[in-house]
C-alpha cells in the first residue's frame, strides 16, 4: 500500500498538498473551537452542541451561538461593564479569526519545507553521484552507484539510467586507456623493423636482397596504416556514421557469400524463405558481418551462415568447424587490443581491434553481438538486428 501511495512523483506531491490543507484545517478548526468557544462564559455554550465545522479555507463564516438576551431587570444600571468581542459582521472576532489564519499558515508552511527537502534528496544524490563520477573514471574507480530500489518512479527509473550510463562511460574510458598503451607498443614494433631494414638497405650490395627489403619496409608501413584506421574508427564513434536505409540483410550476404566462394573459400548460406529487411546502416553491417566470417575462415577453416527472422528481430548465425574459444575468453576477445594468438604478429592474429569494432557498430544500431562454442565443435558467432 505504501509503495503503491508513493508510486510516482506527481503521486505524491498530490498526497503531500492534500494532506498538508486537511491537517491545517483540522489544527486551525481544532484551535478556534480551543480559544474562543470554551473561553465564552455561559453554560449554555459550554454544554451546547459544537458549532458546524468550518467551510475551506477558512472559517470566517463560523458564527457563535446566539444566546438569548438578558432580562431587562438583570441588566446594570450602568450598562455593560465589559466591552464587546471586536467581531466582522457575521463572523469570527478579529483576534480568532487571526489565529484560523495562522494555524493554516503555519502548518502549510512546515509542510512545504518538509515537502521541498523530501523531493529534493534524490537531486541531491544525483548531483554528488555525478560531481564524484568525473573523479572516479579520472583515477580508474568504480563508479558511484545510485539505489535503484528507494525513492518514487521517476526516482528509480533515474537511477538505473545513471549507473548504466556511468557503466558505460567507464568501459570507455578503460577501453581509450588500453588503445592508447597497445598503439604505443604494436606502433614500436614495425617502426623498429623499418629502421632495422633500412639500416641493411645502405650496406647490402645486392639489388634483390634490396629490394626483398623494400617490399618488407612497405609491409609494415601498410601494417602501420592499417592499425591507425581501425583506431580512428573506434575514436570516430557517430560523428561520421552513414545514415540508416532499408536493408535486406539477405542479400547482403549473398553478396559476400559469393564474393568468397569466388575466392574459393568454404563458405556455404542458407538464403532466408522471406526477405529480412530491417533499417540498418549496410557499409557499417557489411563491415561487421566481413569481419565475422573473416574470422570463422581464419581460425575456424570453414564458414555456414543462416538467417532466422522474427516480427521483432533478425538473428544472423556464422558457424565454423575450428577449436573455438575457451569459455572464460569468450567476453575477453571483444576487449581492444586482445588476441588468443600471442605473436602479434598481423598476419596470424590482427590488430586486436576487429570484434571490438564489430560490437561497437552492431550497439550503435541497436543490434547485439556475441560469440559461443557450439556442442558439436567449433564457434557460432550470432549477431541479433532489431527489425525496424
């Protein structure tokens, strides 16, 4: 009952202004019947009924009883000897009327109070959670975390929302902290291959060895070239992305499928009974699905590729016959810069960057990636598009 009371913020802000006007007119009632009808001389008012309650806000229309007058033989001959109550014309004396007025003031004003520092405790976790996020992904921290579980809907929607995004952010930033080291090192190494080659290029007398050397030089600065573009694609993020279109993934991959098996690659598609179309971005899909079954023809020897479709999704499936990935790796191989062959050697393990690309650009279209081992041997690649 209580959390169904406080479910959402307008919720509760209708409860706090209800119930702060009900309990000020009650104390202001209660304190009107307090001071002015039990201070009334009379028995006749102090053993009568109590008085209608009051009409909001607030009482001026509250009369007091009519008590009949006095004999004309019980009257001093002097007149009255006390003066009358200062009363407005059919209603409170002005002194009661204050204290009606200010009984109400008073508890609406500590309601209020109370009410602005109640809705506002939440803002003021979230605005310490985001002072100290800057800190903590500066220094490599965990990130503060906000209950998701306490506060009205908007409170706990809010919070889910901050920790995801402060999860997120420090996945980024872990992950720029990586590339920037592993630049640093898979740079050092061809450049000191090169001036090596160059160093013989001046002392050997032999133009083929000469040449042999070139061709190697001109490797590595390919190799070089390459790893600088697959960074900056990461480092691009949207700022450059192609607009989504209409997609049919099907197609899609029959292009590459054919592509490949013109190379005579073993790869093998079942093309889809109906046609899978999804709004996509197709240089971006064609990049993740090339890297996909580039890796399966590498490690795996062998690439099978199905498409199975919903009203809500469309599951793409890259099969291959290799020994797969142990199962503690399978999250591991989509970190920056890491590779199951430990050479680091281009031309057997890559970059480091391909399935981290691949994720990247699959989230960007709201898409999910993901690697397992299959029963039967080798690895199943699945990527999920939403269909849109």
């Amino acid at each position: 009952m209580a959390s169904w009371l406080t479910a959402t913020l307008a919720r509760r802000l209708f409860l706090l202004i209800w119930g702060a006007l009900v309990l000020s007119h009650l104390l202001a009632w209660g304190a009107v019947q307090l001071v002015y009808f039990s201070a009334a001389p009379g028995p006749a008012l102090r053993g009568g009924p109590l008085p209608t309650f009051p009409s909001l806000p607030p009482t001026p229309g509250l009369d007091a009883p009519r008590l009949p007058p006095p004999p004309p033989h019980a009257l001093p001959k002097d007149g009255p000897q006390q003066p009358p109550l200062l009363r407005r014309p059919g209603g409170l004396p002005f002194d009661i009327l204050l204290l009606d007025y200010g009984v109400r003031l008073l508890v609406i004003a500590l309601a209020a109070w109370y009410g602005s520092r109640w809705l506002a405790r939440p803002m003021r976790r979230l605005v310490d959670a985001s002072q100290s996020l800057g800190m903590a992904l500066n220094q490599d921290l965990s990130p503060p975390e906000l209950d998701e579980a306490q506060g009205t809907r908007e409170v706990r929607e809010t919070a889910k929302v901050f920790n995801a995004m402060a999860r997120q952010l420090r996945q980024q930033f872990r992950a720029r902290s990586l590339m920037v080291a592993a630049i640093s090192h898979d740079l050092r190494t061809p450049l000191t291959r090169l001036r090596m080659r160059l160093e013989l290029m001046d002392s050997e007398p032999d133009a083929r060895e000469g040449r042999e050397l070139r061709a190697r030089s001109v490797a590595d600065v390919r190799e070089m070239n390459a790893l600088i573009d697959n960074v900056l694609e990461v480092f691009r993020g949207d700022a450059h992305a192609e607009p989504a279109q209409k997609t049919d993934i099907g197609a899609l991959l029959q292009s590459l499928a054919d592509d490949l098996v013109e190379q005579g690659q073993p790869v093998v598609f079942e093309a889809p009974g109906a046609a899978a179309v999804t709004l996509a971005r197709p240089d971006a899909l064609r990049r993740v699905l090339g890297n996909l079954l580039a890796n399966a023809l590498r490690y795996g020897g062998s690439a099978d590729i199905a498409i199975a479709q919903s009203d809500a999704e469309i599951r793409i499936t890259i099969d291959d016959t290799g020994p797969g990935i142990p199962a503690a790796q399978l999250d591991e191989v989509f970190e920056p810069f890491f590779r199951l062959e430990a050479s680091r050697s281009q031309h057997t393990g890559g970059t480091g960057l391909g399935l981290f690309i691949a994720r990247d650009l699959t989230q960007r279209q709201g898409g999910r990636l993901s690697l397992s081992n299959r029963p039967e041997g080798g690895l199943r690649a699945e990527l999920v598009l939403p269909r849109r």
